[in-house]
C-alpha cells in the first residue's frame, strides 16, 4: 500500500493526520466497540455478520451508531477501494466520541467512526500444519452478568492480561477458563476441542465471544456431516483432545499441539482441523460482499 487512507468520520485521511482526540471516551475508558474483519481476494468475508455483529455491541450498550448499516457497508467498501486493498484485515471502530473527563456518555456529542485497512501478518503455513504450542492461564474469563463477553467493546484489558501471560509464557495464544473452571476462549480466538470424531466448542454464556469464524465452522460442521456439540467443557477434556484448534479472524483455523505440557493427538494438526480448513478456505472468497 503506497499511501494508507483511513476513514474518519467520513473523510479520507492520511496516517499521519487520523487522530483522535485525547477526550475521546474510547480513549479514556475503553467506551465503543469494534469489528476485526478479513477481506480475500476483494471479497469481505461474511461483511453482513460482522456488520451485525457490531450494530449489535452497539445496542447493548447504547451506542448510537451515526451512519445506517448500508452507509457503513459503503464506507467500508469505499475505504478498501481507496487503499487499492485485495488482501487484508480491516478495523472497524465506533466509539463513544469526545466528552469530558467525567465517564459519563451524555457528555460525549457523537460517536465516531474509524475504518484502517492494512496487511495482515499471518501465520505461517508450517504453523497451521504442526500446530500451536499454548498454556491455560490464571487469568478468569470476566463474567457475562459483568461486561459480557459477547459485547465486542474497545475494553479488552482483560484479553490484554491473557496475553501477557501468553507471553511471559513464551508461546502465541493462551487459554482462558472462566471462574467455574470451564474453558472459555483464548485471548483473540474462540476454542474446539474434538475427542471420538465429535467437535466441541463452548457456548457463548461460558464467556465467549460470538466469533464469525467460529460461526462458520459450526456451520461447515453441518455441511460436512461431523457432529458438533455447544457444551462447557474442561481443561482435563482439552488435555485429552484428539485435537484442539483455535479459530479467529486473523488465526482463520489454527490447530494446537500441545497444551500446559500435554502433547495433543499426535502432536500435529489432526485430520478434522485440516479438513475444517481447507473447508474454510474455499469459502472466504465468496462468502460476503464483493469489493471490486
Ligand atoms: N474471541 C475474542 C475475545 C476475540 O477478540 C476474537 C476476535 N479476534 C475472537 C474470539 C474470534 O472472533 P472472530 O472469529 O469473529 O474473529
């Protein structure tokens, strides 16, 4: 990308003029929401769920959204044109807007709204053949009746900890368990476990998100005949997985070898996650709204 635009509240501008004020509430408080997506060869994958999704963060917690769901699909497609992007991963943000320091949202006029497109850094392909190596960490899933999880908000401090786990632990994605014990997600990605040729993921009031991938892969699950349950589950039935995969927009389907220590399956990507993405990746390109 020779010269990267970014939509603010209606305008292109370059990188170096996108700036948001320091009284802005998504600054000060983590107030607004956001989408991560991913565009594939000019196609953006599954836009009318990610678009959903975030109309929907912004109903809960009542976020006026000043562009209707059309004007944002536009300014979507708009933003992607003028980058010239094929490939990439877009950041959606709406947040709360300027207001003063107090925290309350009456003070904050309007929402704004940012779009950036960029490259992605993904992946390597060997990774996705032989797997993640990842560790449960002691960080709890905050709870649904507290902000809940399926509200993708700019406040994701408690991911952030995840992560710093993650790393102090050395490996790329960690696993989360809420405070019952039941595994929730990792920091980013939403988890599978199959055991006995049957998938399993948790269910979203265990303390995840309602992640887009994780929807397709359920759906894919449908189409290929393999039978998937929504049950809470432990990290004693992640330890004795035949296989444990993450998935995410950025991760796509992403297996994991080995967990806390306990080598998983054979140690590599098992049979049904290649097949899931495989699966998956003959859909990102026309599944959603055509670019160009
Ligand atoms: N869980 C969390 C906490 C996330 O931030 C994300 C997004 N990267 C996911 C799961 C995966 O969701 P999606 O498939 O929609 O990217």
């Amino acid at each position: 990308m020779a010269q990267q635009w970014i939509y603010l509240n209606g305008e292109f501008v370059t990188k170096e003029n996108a700036k948001v004020s320091v009284f802005d509430h998504g600054f000060l408080y983590g107030d607004g929401i956001f989408e991560g997506i991913r565009i594939y060869d000019g196609n953006i994958f599954k836009c009318k769920e990610h678009l959903d999704r975030l109309y929907d963060s912004a109903k809960s917690i009542m976020l006026d959204i000043p562009l209707t769901y059309e004007e944002m699909q536009e300014a979507l497609v708009e933003t992607i044109r003028r980058n010239g992007l094929r490939d990439g991963y877009i950041r959606l943000v709406v947040s709360r807007g300027p207001g003063n320091l107090g925290l309350d949202p009456k003070r904050c006029e309007r929402a704004w709204v940012i779009i950036i497109v960029e490259q992605l850094a993904i992946y390597s392909e060997e990774a996705y053949r032989n797997g993640l190596v990842s560790v449960s960490v002691s960080q709890r899933r905050n709870i649904p009746d507290a902000l809940n999880p399926k509200i993708k908000s700019l406040n994701y401090l408690n991911n952030i900890l995840v992560k710093i786990q993650a790393n102090l632990a050395g490996v790329g994605e960690a696993i989360m368990v809420n405070s019952q014990g039941y595994v929730a997600e990792g920091s980013s990605d939403n988890i599978f476990i199959v055991k006995r040729g049957v998938v399993y993921t948790p269910p979203c009031y265990v303390g995840a998100l309602e992640g887009i991938t994780r929807n397709a892969i359920i759906e894919l699950c449908g189409k290929l005949g393999l039978p998937l349950k929504e049950e809470p589950f432990t990290l004693h039935d992640v330890y004795v997985a035949d296989e444990v995969f993450f998935t995410g927009t950025a991760a796509e389907v992403i297996a994991v070898r080995e967990v806390d220590g306990r080598v998983i399956g054979e140690g590599k990507a098992g049979p049904i996650t290649t097949q899931l993405l495989q699966e998956f990746r003959k859909i990102v390109t026309v599944d959603g709204v055509k670019v160009y």
